[in-house]
C-alpha cells in the first residue's frame, strides 16, 4: 500500500527541516530529504544536514550517499531514488514526510506521472519580510562558519578544494562558491582561511553568504512549480515575527497519524560511479 506523502517545500532558511522534525517527532512518521546537495556527506554543515541532536530521535532518511567528486546527483536520478526511498519506507510508515525546496528537483518530480498517484497535503513556507530573512540567514551561516561540533563549513571546503574533481560541484553550491571567490579576492588558500579565519573575516563571510541565500530563497520563491498543488490539500504556512508556523487552514494535517514501528536503521542507497 502506497503511504500518504506530506511535502513541506519552501526557500531555503524558512524553517523546512525544523517544521519536518517537529512533525517527525509528533508523529513518527520517517522524513525523506528532498536535497540533492544533502546526498554529500562530505558537505553535511553547508548543506544543512541536521545534527544527531536537532534530529530528537527522529528518522531521516538521505536520497543516497555520494562523494562530492563524483559530481552532483542529476535531478531524474535523485527522482528514481526518491521513488525507491519511498517505497522502502511504505513497508513501516502509513505517512512520510518530504521536506525540500530544490527547483531543479521539484521540476523533475513534477514531470513524472507516476507522483499522481499517491496521496498529497502540502505545507508551504514562505519568504519572510527581507530583514528578518537576513538576521535568521547571518546567525545560520555564522555558525556554519564557526561550527563547534567537529568541522565547519571553511573545514569543508579546505579539504575538498586540492580535488579538482570536487571544485566544479562546490562552486555550484551557494555558501561553498562564496568562500572560493572570497580566498581569491584576498589573495589566501582556502586552507589558510580555514586554519587562521579572523573575526573580521568571518563576518565578512557571514554577510556575503547571508546576501547570496537571499538571492538564491527569491529564485525559489517565485520559481516553485505550483502546478503540483492541484487537487492537493495545501498548508499555507507563512513564516511571521514570533510565529513560525500559522497555518491559514485551520484543519491540522497529521492529527490522526500513528506511525508503526520502524527498523532500527533504514540506510540510503550509497551511489557508485
């Protein structure tokens, strides 16, 4: 029996992961990772992998695992895995949640027919006014930068930097391409800016990244194939100053749910090139 699928899209920095483990943890229902980049675990900082810790228990599952050096996950690819991702899970979960707001990803699925024929409530967040977006992008990516539970964002870009099969792929990746062009621009080694970043440095840092996922959030928000909620159920979800989460709809998706129990891992596919 094919599960329910509750899709939580949105620009990045709105709160997708937070809403999906909330959800998670109040259900039990296991999250898919709609997130190409989130596939490298060699980039887990800067793609937003939530930690062990931010995960309460919950259970995410990973579309695949795949070295940054074998380039990144073409979006039909990561919709067949996302297809067999869910179809792994149906064996334990009534409902799963997606949570993701990739456009290239979200375009594939939109294509493929097969999606129609599953069950579908969506939740959307939104942009929030420009000011507040920047405060809440610049205290992300400042820790990011300055990651205290093992390595940062500069870390991570340092050690796969000397692959020149690598620098294609983080220089497609907001975040990654800000910190190459910032070491260029001031005549340093991505490995030196790593190792001895100055407080002035990463402040710098923090507010170019900070403006390029503001960029990046504007292209989502006006680039997300609406044609998916057609005979949906929609959860419009506007991110407002102290309340995150205001659903218009005062109908309360998952209010039902008990997920059965899982297995104690269920491991992504690991991709070979």
């Amino acid at each position: 029996m094919k599960p329910k699928l509750h899709f939580i899209v949105g620009p990045t920095t709105t709160g997708k992961t937070d809403r999906a483990v909330s959800l998670a943890a109040e259900t039990g229902a296991s999250v898919v990772a709609v997130d190409r980049i989130q596939c490298h675990p060699e980039l887990a900082v800067g793609s937003g992998r939530p930690s062990v810790a931010e995960l309460r228990s919950t259970r995410r599952v990973y579309l695949c695992e795949r070295a940054v050096a074998d380039g990144e996950l073409p979006p039909g690819e990561a919709n067949k895995l996302l297809h067999e991702a869910i179809a792994r899970l149906a064996r334990y979960d009534a409902t799963v949640v997606l949570e993701g707001g990739s456009i290239s990803m979200l375009k594939a699925m939109a294509r493929d027919a097969n999606w129609r024929e599953y069950e579908w409530t969506f939740e959307r967040l939104h942009l929030p006014p420009i000011e507040v977006f920047k405060a809440k992008a610049a205290t992300r990516v400042r820790s990011m930068l300055l990651h205290s539970a093992g390595a940062s964002m500069l870390d991570e870009c340092a050690a796969l930097w000397p692959d020149l099969l690598a620098r294609p792929v983080l220089m497609g990746i907001v975040g990654y391409r800000t910190i190459a062009r910032y070491a260029q621009a001031y005549s340093t080694s991505i490995s030196e800016l790593a190792r001895s970043a100055t407080a002035d440095d990463i402040e710098r840092l923090t507010g170019l990244i900070a403006r390029d996922f503001l960029g990046y959030a504007k292209v989502q928000e006006s680039e997300l194939p609406l044609s998916w909620f057609s005979g949906s159920e929609v959860y419009d979800v506007r991110e407002v100053l102290g309340v995150p989460y205001t659903a218009i709809s005062s109908r309360t998706p998952f209010s039902s749910i008990s997920a059965p129990a899982p297995p104690a891992t269920i491991s992504p596919r690991r991709m070979t090139q």
